[in-house]
C-alpha cells in the first residue's frame, strides 16, 4: 500500500514542476491578467442573499431561549406552542425578506 501511495504522491507532486517547464517566460509576462481579481465578477454592493427561515429553524431557536429572561409573553407559552408559531412567524419573516422591509418592532 505505502508504495501505492508513494507513487501517486510522486505523480500528483510532479504535474505542477512539469506544467511550469513548459510554460516560457514570454507566456507568463504576456498575460494580461495581473491578479486573481481579474478573473472575479465585478461585486454588487448593495446586495444580500439570504436562505429561507423554516419552522424547524424557528423552533429550535424558540428551544434555545432563557426562561429567566424577561418577556412579554412567557418563554414557556411560546415552547409550548412553537408548533403553531413557527410556520406563521417564518412565512412572515421570509415575505418582509423578499420585500426588502423590516418591521422596526423587530430591529
């Protein structure tokens, strides 16, 4: 096996000091690409992407909140019936995402 190994080791070592003994000084100069950036797509500032909430996101966050916090509503109210209000609130949440508003309640 470690011969196996060794060879393929060899071989995959060897292809980039082969691919750069056949390259010549006058291709590498002559790119006109000088940076990696060159081959990036140009950057969209002012966007975001973000992945769906699901209920199931939702209600594991819902498991992880502290009892001992204060609320409005009380945190075991809101475990007890996470199931209900996991899929209302996500598909909520998802909606003010597509349409670019967020609740100021919520910030």
């Amino acid at each position: 096996r470690r011969v196996i190994s060794n060879k393929f080791n060899e071989y995959y070592n060897s292809i980039a000091s082969k691919l750069n003994d056949t390259l010549t000084d006058s291709l590498i100069t002559e790119s006109k690409f000088s940076s990696f950036e060159d081959f990036l797509a140009p950057s969209v500032s002012n966007s975001i992407y973000l992945e769906e909430c699901t209920p199931s996101e939702l209600m594991e966050s819902i498991s992880d909140l502290d009892s001992n916090k204060a609320s409005n509503i009380p945190i075991r109210v809101v475990r007890k019936y996470a199931h209900v209000i996991a899929p209302i609130v996500s598909q909520y949440f998802n909606l003010r995402m597509k349409n670019g508003t967020f609740p100021d309640v919520l910030k």
